[in-house]
C-alpha cells in the first residue's frame, strides 16, 4: 500500500488545529488505500522516510527559519534519503524534475512572517529527489475556517497523489 509520512512539528494548540486539519485531509473518505503514517519531527526517522512514497511537513516559524524540530529531522535524515552535500556544507543538487520523485508538500505556521522558514524548507528538499506536489500553505495567527479547508485540502491532495 502506498505511504504517505507526515513529519510535523505542532507545539501549540493553533498549531495542532491546522495539523489535525491536515490529517482529517489525508484520511478523507474518497481517499482510500493510502497508508498515513504520522510522526512528530523530533521522533522522526530515516527508516520512515525510505519506507513512503510522499512526505508532507508541517512546522512553526521560528527566527525566520523553520523549526529547531523540523530542522533535526533534515539533519537526521537528508543523507540517507538521498541528499548531497557541497564543500561548503550546503545542500547540493538539483533535484528538480517530476520522475520518480516523493511528492512533498508544506504548511507552516507563524505569527508575523513565515518568508524566512519556507525558504528554509524549500532549500533543502530542492536537494533531495522530491517534487513539490502543491503549493506551500502558510497561515499567520489564528487560522480562518479558510485556511483550516486548504489545510485539509493540502492534505488530501497528496495522499490522494498515491492513490
Ligand atoms: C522563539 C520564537 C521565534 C519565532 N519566530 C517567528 C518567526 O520568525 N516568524 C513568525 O511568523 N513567527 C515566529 N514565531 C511565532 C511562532 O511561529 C508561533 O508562536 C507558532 O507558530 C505557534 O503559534 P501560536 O503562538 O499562535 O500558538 C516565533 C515564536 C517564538 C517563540
């Protein structure tokens, strides 16, 4: 059965909101035969990104970058999943290009400006072999019934790519 990871960091109750939002969409009754596995970012492996067939990230914005949680999990994982590093350091590569690729996507949480943390994620998963499988949600504050139905779309979207 196709997998799809979802690898969250949801610290506050808004925060968890949008991230149950977004795994009521995944678990959306047209949706059927997708395995959603659900793993905070601390907790989070190697082994269970290997293992799925798209990833969909959830994090705050934490001085303009994403969170120190969602950071480990890059840390953690990049390497094994299929990432390169250049001299400097960096993330290395491009991983552009739809074939064979692990659909991702993204939500992130802030209160003033999530610019920097989207960019932050964008950097690295443009050096793993991902696709961007639908544009990143990003929701400042309380979320608006809105934003709480494209965060259920959003997970939709993707589990629904697997099927
Ligand atoms: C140390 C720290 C840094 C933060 N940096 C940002 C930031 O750069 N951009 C932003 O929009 N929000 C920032 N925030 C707000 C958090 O993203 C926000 O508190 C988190 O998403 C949880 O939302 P809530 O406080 O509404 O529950 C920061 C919060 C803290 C505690």
């Amino acid at each position: 059965m196709p997998r799809l990871l979802v690898v969250h960091h949801s610290p506050t109750p808004t925060v968890r909101r949008l991230t149950d939002a977004v795994l009521a969409g995944t678990r959306d009754d047209e949706i059927e035969g997708v395995d959603v596995v659900v793993r905070a970012a601390l907790d989070a492996h190697a082994d269970d990104v290997l293992a799925a067939d798209g990833v969909l990230l959830g994090t705050t914005a934490n001085f303009g970058y994403m969170s120190g949680a969602l950071k480990h999990f890059f840390d953690t994982i990049f390497l094994e999943a299929g990432g390169a590093l250049a001299d400097d350091g960096s993330a290395a590569g491009d991983a552009s290009g739809p074939a064979g690729k692990k659909p991702w996507g993204l939500f992130v949480h802030g209160r003033y400006d999530t610019t920097g943390a989207v960019r932050s994620v964008e950097t690295i998963v443009g050096a793993l072999p991902w696709r961007q499988a639908a544009p990143v949600l990003e929701v400042l504050g309380d979320p608006t019934d809105e934003q709480l139905a494209a965060a259920y779309e959003l997970g939709g979207t993707l589990a629904a790519l697997l099927t």
